[in-house]
C-alpha cells in the first residue's frame, strides 16, 4: 500500500512538473560585435576616436623628434663636454625618454576612456533594440553569441540569429 501511495505521489508530481513546465521559451542569440561594426552611429565614433588619436600621435611624434634632435646633438658633442655638463644632459635625455614613455601610456589610457565613453551610447542603443526586435519576434531570452571572441554558445539554429534584424532596425 506504501508503495502505490508513493509511486502515485511521485506520478503525480512528475505530471504536474510537466504541464508547469511547459511554457514556451523561445531563445535567440545575437552578435553584439558584428552589430556595432554595422550600426551607422559606429563610423562617426571612430572618426571621432581617429581625429583624437592623430592629435595625441603628432603630440608624441614631435616629442620624439625633439628627443631625437638633443640625442644626435648630446652625441656629437660628447666628447667635447665637461664631465658635469655630461652627466646633466644624459639625465636630462632620460628624462625625456621617461616621459615619452609615460606620455605613450597616458595616451593609450586616453584613447581606451575616449573609446569607452563613445560607445557606450551605441551599446546601450544596441541592447534598447535587441529588446524590441526581440518583443516583435517573440523571442523569450536573447543571449551574446561571443564575448571576446570566445564562443559561448554552442550549438543555435540560424533562424535564431536576430543580428541583421537588429542593424536593419538600427539603420531604421
């Protein structure tokens, strides 16, 4: 009697998980980076990126050719120049030296902040419509197709792919 008591509990139970279980779940993958290079609001940004990039480049550039110029002068002169003369124009040399090379990271630093602080409005566009394309299609879940160009999903149909239909939007 016990058992059919509990085989029937746990029948009930199995039946009652399935009919809760089966809610539609439609899930969809998109390629968020595939997306930014195609949104029309990506190409402005890296014209922008660009035009400080080649300011902070010729800033650098004329830098170095600066440095150049008191090098190849400190080397001619080298065996001309008092000791203390010497020995305050090659700390003066390196220097220079540290602070291109401070100047080299600032600049990378500044480009990565640039950079961040550009695209975040088109990331945060992309996802506002990855939400209505993903509305429209009825999809339940959308999930990034790769992160740092690693793969994480592993197997999806193409037809879940909403990539072209969110630039088409985009491009609305």
């Amino acid at each position: 009697m016990k058992q059919k008591t509990i085989l029937s509990i746990i029948l009930f139970n199995l039946i009652a998980f399935t009919a809760f279980g089966q809610t539609n779940i439609k899930v969809g993958f998109a390629d968020i980076e595939y997306i930014l290079g195609n949104m029309p609001e990506t190409a402005k940004a890296q014209a922008d990126l660009d035009v400080i990039l080649d300011k902070l480049q010729k800033t650098r550039d004329s830098i170095v050719t600066d440095y150049n110029v008191k090098m190849e002068d400190y080397k001619k002169t080298e065996t001309t120049l008092i000791e203390a003369v010497k020995k305050k124009t090659q700390t003066d040399l390196l220097r220079i030296e540290q602070g291109i090379q401070g100047f080299e990271v600032d600049m990378q630093t500044a480009i990565d902040y640039k950079k961040n602080e550009l695209l975040r409005p088109i990331y945060k566009r992309i996802g506002e419509l990855i939400r209505t394309v993903a509305k429209e299609n009825n999809f339940t879940h959308i999930i990034n197709s790769e992160i740092d160009g690693n793969s994480i999903i592993l197997y999806a149909e193409e037809s879940t792919d909403i990539s072209d239909l969110v630039i088409a939007k985009a491009k609305m």
